[in-house]
C-alpha cells in the first residue's frame, strides 16, 4: 500500500497534480482544499488513498493525514464513493465535516452538491461517534464544545456499564449536556438517571 508520495510538483490544478518520484509522474486526484494547501513549492509530500475498481486504479492526495482519515470515514457511509468525499472535502474544511458530524448539523452536510436529506443523516448516523474519536485523536483540531462532548461520552458508557442502552440514554444526555455546557460527567449521569 502506498502511504504517501514525496517528489517534484509537476503539475498542479485544483482537481489533480502530478508528482515527480525517480523518475515516475504519478497523478493523484485532490480536494478543493488540498490544493489550497499546497504552495508552489517545488517539492511536495502527500498522504495518498489508493481505490481499486475493475475498471481504474485511483489514487488521491492529502496535505495531511487528518484529511486522509477523513476522507475514509466518510467512505464507510453506504453511498458515499470516493469522488462525494472528495466534493464534500472540496466544500468544507476536513474539521468543519467533523464538527457538523458531532453537532448533528444535517443542512450544513446537505449544502454540499450532490449529498440529499437521506444521506446526510446517514452521515450523521453513522459517524458520529467515530467523529467524535477522530477528534479526540487530533489534539490541533480545537472544538468550542469538545468537553462537553467527552463529558457527554463518559456519561453515556457509565451508563451503559449500570444496563441502560446507549439508544435509551443518547437523547436525554445530550439534551442535558447542551442546556448544561459546564456539566461535571456525575451530574449528567445524576440527571439522566432523574429523566429515565
């Protein structure tokens, strides 16, 4: 598996460039904001993507890693294939994809070209909490609710852990985490417990 391409910029555009390695042009499709990453600098390194079809072989370029592990989780959602991901990384910043995962922010995932209602909660649905993971994983990546969040995630497996299932407990904690930003993990347990 080819991890990253390090190499001369011979081409750049904003859908694609082709990097220079011993001798071997490779072309590698990118986002919208890969390429606003990358300056015109005359050697450049990429994260890579490698897609096998029957009919092509594709690979795709990341500045960053963080991007790359974007870009695959969003490739777990049944309906989103490789070019989707990419348009949705061209329309909106790899931590802006995330926080609209975690905030639950369906329209913001639906303003990109070619994602509908369906698969935006899909979206939602299935990545939420893998969103919420990655983050944590990206110390640069700053939220203005991430202790809310992880105070929220705790609460939910403590939960779990007295019998209560996660799909029982989701929606009361996360309504009290959101009237309560400053919850303590121990009230937002206290308070579900209340609610149930």
């Amino acid at each position: 598996m080819i991890t990253h391409l390090s190499g001369k910029l011979v081409e750049k555009s904003p859908t694609h460039v082709v990097i220079e390695c011993a001798g071997v042009g490779y072309h590698l499709d990118i986002s919208l904001y890969t390429f606003q990453q990358i300056k015109d600098e005359e050697q450049i390194r990429l994260f890579t993507h490698l897609q096998i079809r029957e009919d092509a072989h594709t690979l795709f370029g990341f500045t960053t890693a963080f991007e790359r592990s974007v870009f695959r989780l969003l490739l777990s959602v049944s309906g989103i294939g490789a070019n989707t991901a990419r348009t949705m990384l061209s329309s909106l910043a790899p931590e802006e994809i995330l926080e609209a995962i975690v905030n639950e922010q369906v329209q913001k995932i639906q303003s990109v070209k070619g994602i509908g209602q369906k698969t935006a909660q899909r979206v939602l649905l299935d990545l939420r909490d893998k969103a919420i993971l990655l983050m944590h994983d990206q110390p640069n990546v700053v939220m203005a609710n991430a202790s809310q969040l992880a105070h929220a995630e705790e609460a939910m497996a403590a939960l779990e852990v007295l019998g209560f299932s996660r799909k029982a407990v989701f929606k009361v904690v996360e309504r009290f985490a959101k009237e309560n930003p400053s919850a303590t993990v121990e009230e937002l347990i206290k308070n579900t417990l209340n609610a149930l």
